[in-house]
C-alpha cells in the first residue's frame, strides 16, 4: 500500500518536442509499487499544450482543473474540470489550454512500462 499527495510529487518541464509550457508529475507508478498503471498529472499553463503525437497504448484522462480542448485526429473537442476522456491507440492526439489566466490539470493513467 501506498498513499501520497501531489504535492509530494516532483513538478518537471515537460521536454518533449511541440510541448509548451507544460509541466509532469508522478505520483503513482511502478516506482511506488503499482503492478500495472502509472498516474501522471499535466499542469498545462494557460496558451500551453501538449505535443501533437500518437502512442500503441491507450491514455485515460481526468479533467481535475481549468479547461481546454484535447484534439484527436484533426477534430477539437472541449474539455472541462471533471471530464473523462479516453484516446485510443494509434490516435494522434494534443491537449491545449485555451484559458488566459487559468491552468489546465490532468491526470493521465497510462501501463506502467510507458514511464
């Protein structure tokens, strides 16, 4: 068992190419013990997103903060403080922050061996 705050999770930048001004926590993942899943937390600051890419693993999103769009093959959809959103594999995806003033937060829960 474990059990953690976000705030004890390291805030990184995120590196990848096509990020801007995006920033990653870990605070669940094989590190810490979990078997299967890794939960990572987006902050995306406002005209930030994420990069324009596809995975062969599925991503499972949870809205905790702020709003914004997540674009799947070409299509914008909205995204807001408790949405759900689940991106297939193979799908080329990005979330962006649309917000002036507010930051978009996510928790992204993808197999463990992605990290």
């Amino acid at each position: 068992m474990y059990i953690t705050s976000l705030e004890n999770a390291p805030k990184t930048k995120m590196e990848m190419e096509g990020a801007y001004k995006v920033f990653k926590q870990i605070p669940l993942s094989a590190k810490h013990g979990a078997p299967t899943y890794s939960f990572r937390v987006f902050t995306i600051e406002p005209g930030g997103h994420t990069p324009l890419h596809s995975h062969d693993n599925e991503h499972m999103n949870y809205i905790i903060g702020g709003s914004g769009h997540l674009v799947v093959q070409g299509k914008h959809y909205s995204v807001k403080k408790g949405d759900f959103a689940l991106v297939l594999p193979g799908e080329e995806h990005q979330y962006r922050n649309s917000s002036a003033d507010e930051p978009m937060v996510m928790i992204c829960a993808v197999p463990k061996e992605y990290e």
